[in-house]
C-alpha cells in the first residue's frame, strides 16, 4: 500500500473506530415517521474529512458529500463482514481509482433543509450539507459528487424532525446550489464535473418526484451536472430506504451509467466523456407496432382534440388513452406543457406521483428525452416495468407525431410518473378569469365531463349582488369556455360569482362547483 493510501486509510480507520466506540450512540439517518410513528432502524454515519494530503494531486481526487445512504458508518470502500461496499466505491472503480483513495464527508439525517445527527449526537444535532461546503477547499477535489435530497422532506424544529415545507425546500435549495456552484469557481473544479444525485429506496416515493424535479432544474440552471437515478426496489433496501450491498452496487452502476463520471474520474476531471442515450426504440408507427403485435390503444381513432391537447402530441395520446378506459380518469386542465402536467395533476388529485411505476401509469420528463423531440417536456404511457426498476418500456407520441414504442434507462429514464386515479363521473374544471363591469359578467375557463366528453360540458354562472341575483345556463362546450352574460341591473360594487359544471344527463356523477368568488363590478 503507498504512503498516500496508508494516510487516508488512518485517517479513515480512526473516524470508524470512534464511531463505532462502546458507549457511543449510534446515528439516525430515518427519523420517526410523524405520520406511522413508528421509530426507523438506526442509519449509522459520520463527518468524514481525510488527511487533505491524500491522495497525492496527481491522482484523482474525488470528494462525496452524503447523507447515510454514503456513510461510512453504514458503508466503506471495500465490504467487510459488517459493511457493505458503498455505491461511491463503485464509481470510483469505474473510474479506474482506487475506492480507498475517495473522500467522503457524509452525515446521517443530514440535507439542504434537514440538520443531520451529527457525530450520534442525536436527531438534528449536527449539520447541513451547506455547512459542510467548506470541505471543498479542505480536499481540493477534481470531482465532486453530491448525493442529496432523501432527508430533505423533513425539517428540524428544535431535535425533532417535521415535515419540510414546499417553499422553504425551494429557498433553502437555491442558496445551496448557488453556493455550491461558487465553491467549484473558486477552487477550479469545472461546474459540469459536480455531479448532483438523490438515491432513494420504497419508502416516501410520492415524495421523491417532487424533491428531485427541484433539485435537478436548480442544478442544470448553475451548469452542474445531474445524474439521474430511479429509485431502489424494496428488496434491494434494508429497511426502504438504505441500500443493501447489491443495492449500492445497482447505484453505483446507474450512476456510471446515466453520466460520464468514470472519464471525469480517470481524467481527474479535464475530459468528459460521452453518455449512453438509454433509449431503446421497439417499434415506430401505429401500422408498424400492431404488426409487432404492440397495443395502440385504439390511437388511430383518437379525436382531434383531447383535453384540449392537439393532436399527433405526447398530451394529446396519454390523455386520450387515459379518457378511453373503462373507468376514465379526471383531466389535466391547466397546464398546456407536459412540463406542467406533474404538478397540476397532484395539485388537482387527479393522480398521485411515484418513483416506482407499474403498467398504465404515465411517464414525466421535465424535459423530453433527445430522441422524442418534443419542446415543453414529455408524457407517455407505462407498459412494462423492469423488475428492478431500472428500465421501463412506454409507448409514446412524439415531438414530430409519431407513435412509438420505447425502452427508457440511463440518462433517459422518467424522472416521475404520475398514478391516475379513475374518475367518478363528474365533471371537472377550473375556471382562469372572471371580468365584471355594469350590466356585464365575462367567466372564462374549461371543463370536461371526465364519462362523457365529447358530449361537452354546461356551465352554470350564478351572479349575486345585494337582494338580487342573476343565473344563466350556457350550451354545452368541449374543454375551454368563454361566456359573456348581460345582467340588467347589476351595479358597480361588490358582488359574488359562483361556476358551477353541470353533469351530463343519464350519465355517472353529479354537478361540481367549479369556484365562487367576490368580485367588483366596475
């Protein structure tokens, strides 16, 4: 072993032989669930800073930032009969390095927004990774690698973990990554070679989406590089959320493969390296792939429009094949991206989000894939699952109108998927403007009737003002609506508009109220 290892390795054995010290307590890296309140197993992980003179700077020099899933507390660079091998020394040796000569700064519990649990000095005892940003400077790295973002659904108030906050997460991460980017100017590690991740198990996966689609637009924004990483199957966990040893391998495996980290590595970060796409095509046109025996779902008899979405788009054949089954599912109504579909679908409960999909779920990329060609990013259909999560195969319309099939892993993979639940029938909307002067009330919006589409959709409009009001019913309209109501009498001032979508006759459900509103009459 050189001189450079034996230090590293020293420095490495005496913060493990501390950490695992009788009459020392172990860390936590899961806290107890506010929601189950049951206690989470012990997560084990420490604060890790190396001897900053090993390795030697003329070999590669890699430096981690983690949380428990990267801990050696629970992890080390080559396994031993009480721990597993960690996905970082994976990558390393993908690189050609040697993965004892990584180094790591990891702390159970610890996130952007969550302060971790120090040295087992208790649930949120110890840092942040912001905190932990001066270790940059201390190692000099070549590269950086960023796990990030599992524990960053919690927050700490006082020593006990509660649920983050959507803006809080979102500040807090902003200033993280700016700062990050900062460190990496201004000790010469080039932006794209600072690798960001979030490794994630079964546990929350609802909750995985939402934490990685922030975190991946802030660090592309700043020129980092994310690496994108599906979540673990349960069976490759130890409790649903850290890796088993065949679980870090799978991670360390799907990040060499969704980035160019092992020719960052071995060019000690003045190369990069070229990315395996991940995209497989099966079979392309609707002809093509029902001869290759490929269901269609009925595609070549979709109406014009769907949910308002033109034809020959990615909107336009998932919603049509989400309004065709036997139980449809509720629209997406606000959004005219599929960049926007995620949110508006979790924000109206119409679907909720995963990280682990299954067949007829629909597939979300913030940005579309290359080969889908499409502006504003990408929904498609789920059909098959790997049984490992890894890879899914879709059907899909792409950028330029065609139907296809298509293996996604790698880089490529979904960034989300999004689990419709099956309309009762009633109609939905939402209403985007109401205008208001004397004698006139203009309300603008859409709507469907989720079990009768194409038969369109009556709206409602009840307007009162003082002792008075004033109800019209308008015909039918598909999707959007835009009508304009004459109402003698109505005065400047306050008054109330309530929308109301009307269920289609002999059909399932019943009337839904779209809003009600007080507006002044000009």
């Amino acid at each position: 072993m050189s001189r450079r290892v034996m230090t590293w390795a020293a420095a490495f054995g005496v913060a493990a032989s501390l950490l695992l010290a009788p009459g020392v307590a172990s860390a936590t890296g899961e806290p107890v669930d506010p929601v189950t309140a049951t206690p989470a197993p012990p997560a084990g992980g420490d604060v890790v800073v190396p001897d900053p003179q090993a390795p030697e700077r003329a070999d590669p020099r890699v430096l981690v930032f983690g949380d428990s899933i990267s801990a050696p507390g629970r992890y080390r660079a080559a396994a031993t009969t009480k721990h597993a091998k960690a996905w970082w020394a994976w990558v390393a040796e993908g690189g050609g390095m040697d993965a004892r000569d990584v180094m790591v700064s990891a702390e159970a519990g610890s996130g952007i927004v969550s302060r971790g649990d120090g040295n087992g000095g208790g649930m949120c005892t110890g840092a942040t990774f912001g905190d932990r940003l001066d270790r940059v400077a201390a190692t000099r790295p070549h590269v950086v690698l960023v796990e990030v973002g599992r524990n960053d659904i919690w927050d700490c108030a006082g020593t006990r973990r509660v649920p983050a906050t959507t803006a809080k997460r979102q500040k807090l991460a902003t200033a993280y990554f700016d700062r990050l980017a900062a460190a990496a100017d201004r000790h010469g590690v080039a932006r794209s070679k600072v690798y960001v991740m979030t490794a994630w198990g079964s546990r929350h996966s609802d909750k995985q989406v939402a934490v990685t689609a922030l975190y991946e637009n802030l660090v592309r924004a700043r020129g980092l590089t994310w690496v994108p990483l599906a979540s673990l199957p349960k069976d490759q966990t130890t409790d649903g959320v850290h890796p088993t040893a065949k679980g870090a391998r799978t991670l360390g495996s799907w990040a060499l493969s969704s980035s160019d980290l092992a020719t960052a590595i071995s060019s000690r970060g003045t190369r990069p390296g070229r990315v395996a796409s991940g995209s497989s095509v099966r079979c392309e046109g609707l002809g093509a792939c029902r001869t290759a025996g490929v269901a269609v779902h009925g595609y070549g008899k979709a109406a014009p429009r769907v949910w308002g979405a033109p034809k020959a788009t990615s909107r336009h054949y998932v919603a049509h094949v989400l309004s065709s089954r036997k139980r449809p599912a509720a629209p997406v109504l606000a959004s005219d991206t599929p960049r926007g579909w995620r949110q508006e679908a979790v924000a109206s409960r119409a679907a909720v989000q995963t990280s682990h999909p299954r067949a007829g779920d629909v597939a979300w990329w913030p940005n579309a894939p290359a080969s889908a060609a499409a502006a504003g990013g990408h929904v498609a259909v789920v059909e098959r699952v790997a049984a490992d999560n890894s890879a899914v195969i879709v059907s899909e319309v792409t950028g330029r109108g065609r139907f296809r099939t298509v293996r996604y892993s790698g880089a490529s993979r979904p960034r989300g998927y999004l689990r419709f639940a099956a309309a009762d029938g009633s109609p939905r909307g939402v209403v985007t403007s109401i205008t208001a002067k004397r004698g006139l009330v203009a309300v603008r919006g859409r709507a469907l009737d989720t079990d009768a589409e194409r038969r369109g959709v009556r709206i409602r409009i009840k307007v009162t003002q003082g002792g008075r009001s004033w109800t019209r019913t308008k015909p039918p309209t598909r999707f959007a609506f835009s009508h304009r109501l004459s109402l003698p009498g109505l005065r400047p001032g306050a008054a109330v508009v309530k929308v109301t979508a009307l269920d289609a006759p002999k059909s399932r459900g019943k009337n839904r109220a779209l809003l009600t509103r007080r507006v002044v009459v000009r």
